[in-house]
C-alpha cells in the first residue's frame, strides 16, 4: 500500500501497542447525542469509543485540548509549557475582562492554546494544540507568546512541532496587539525551519483568519480534519466583494486538499499511527506504513 493510500485509510485502530477503542453495547437509558450531518442518534460511550466521531458519516465533532490529548499522546507524556501566561485587558475593551473571567470558568483552561512537550507512540515532539471552548481558539497576545515561545525551544533543543490548530483567528479585543501576533509567530516558525526542523500543522474546524494567515499554513506538511472549514475571509465576504459566486465546498478540508494547500485529509482516529510515522521517518527512522 502506498504512503498516500495509509494517510486516507479510514480505521477505527490505532497503531500496534497504542490505545484500541473498545467496543459498546448501546443502551436505552444511554444518553445520545445527534449528529448535525446525518441526523442519527448517537450513544455517548459508542461516540467517544470513536474518538467523538460519527460512526454512519464520519462527522468529526469538536473536542477539546485535554480530550484531544488524552487520544493523541503516550500517557503521561505532556508537560505543559507557560501553562500560567494569560492576556489582559490592556485596550480597556468593553466586557472583555468579564469575557475573560467566564470564559476561563467554562472552559476549565487559561487561554486559548496549550503548548509543551510530548511523545506520540515513542516519537518525542513539541505539540501545541489550539481550544474551541476558549472563545473559539481567537489569537491574542498570550497565545501569539506560547506559541512562539514553543517554536524558540524546539529550535533550540531539536525537536520537531506538532500543531492543531482551531480558531475563529486573531483577537478582536486586543487591536493591533493581537495581529502582532502573525509575524511574531511566523518568525519563529521561519527560525524553526532554518535550523532544519520539522513542523506539522494538523487543521481542524474551524480554522479561520489571522491564524490561518500565519503559523496554521507555514508548515512543512499540512493535514486535516475531514470537512474542516479552512480559510482567511468569510465565504460570504468574499462572495460579497468580489461579486461571484464561490465553488461548491469553497474552503473545505477537500476542496483545499484537491487544490494542493493540504497534504492529506486524515481521519481523528488515525492521528496517533500517522504522526508518529512522519515523525519516525523525518528522524530518520524506518517506518512500514503498508
């Protein structure tokens, strides 16, 4: 089987030695939960055993960082990096700290990144991974500084950077600062790929905006979700300023991948076997993907 054909296999398997999911028995009394794209009534256990996948469609639910970790990683593996840095309201923006302070509350994290070290099946990396639960992933200043502070050391320590991305893009509510952020981050990717290091981008929905437009497209191989939304403006900005009607699945997972922005569309469930031989065969290793 080709490299190629291993990336878009859809199986409900992680590698050899890694995490399996168990199978269920669904229950009456279960509660479910609908899918959006085909309507069907979903058992909670028999989702989760499917990495919150839709097991008749494939539609990929959202998840959180912690949930994404605990599938995607050895265990124990993570330590986090700068896991105490936070924005601040510095323009003073109205119902921002509030904002903030609920956010933190509901989400059960600091910011809208965590970043730190990991191994996935034995393969050491650096890893951040963007939160949909923190106002949508939006960059501000504190996820622009954890990430670059990511990239500065990976580069200084030789590790490759594993990223997923998810975000409504850049922080309305920091202004300027928050734009700062795309060449601030693209610089330390840019030093990062000068020292001859591999970086990762794995592309979920959304990703939107600024990040979009900065460190989620500059990596040196680039996946996605399947379905993902994936794109700078919104589908009806641009259909509104340009005046033409956009193609059909405009800024789709797919659409990008057929038109070579993406490497592969890799399913959730086979994040773990697929990462970890990019990143066995980039250090050098031997890796049979058959």
């Amino acid at each position: 089987m080709s490299f190629i054909n291993f990336l878009y296999k859809p199986k409900n398997e992680l590698e050899k030695g890694g995490r399996q999911a168990a199978p269920v028995s669904p229950d009456e009394n279960e509660p479910t939960r609908v899918c959006p794209n085909c309507h069907q009534q979903l058992p909670l256990s028999q989702l989760w055993a499917n990495f919150n996948c839709c097991e008749s469609c494939g539609y990929h639910f959202r998840i959180n960082t912690r949930q994404r970790i605990n599938y995607l990683v050895d265990s124990g593996s993570f330590r986090e990096m700068d896991g105490d840095l936070r924005s601040g309201d510095f323009l003073q923006f109205p119902g921002y700290e509030k904002k903030l302070e609920l956010t933190r509350k509901v989400s059960g994290e600091t910011e809208a990144v965590k970043c730190g070290t990991a191994a996935i099946c034995e393969q050491p990396c650096c890893l951040f991974l963007m939160e949909p639960y923190f106002m949508m992933g939006s960059m501000g200043t504190a996820v622009g500084e954890k990430i670059t502070r990511l990239f500065e050391y990976a580069t200084d320590h030789d590790m490759p950077v594993v990223g997923f991305t998810v975000s409504g893009g850049a922080r309305m509510q920091e202004g300027i600062l928050s734009l700062m952020q795309m060449a601030k981050t693209s610089g330390a990717v840019k030093r990062h790929s000068d020292a001859g290091l591999l970086y990762i981008t794995v592309l979920t929905d959304p990703t939107t905006g600024g990040v979009t437009a900065s460190f989620a497209m500059e990596g040196d191989i680039i996946l996605a979700e399947p379905k993902a939304t994936v794109g700078f403006a919104g589908a009806r900005v641009i259909e509104q300023t340009t005046k033409k009607k956009l193609p059909r699945g405009f800024q789709t997972s797919e659409f990008l991948l057929s038109h070579g922005f993406v490497d592969a569309n890799v399913p959730r469930c086979r994040h773990r076997q697929v990462l970890s031989s990019l990143l066995k065969l980039h250090a050098g290793g031997v890796d049979h993907v058959g």
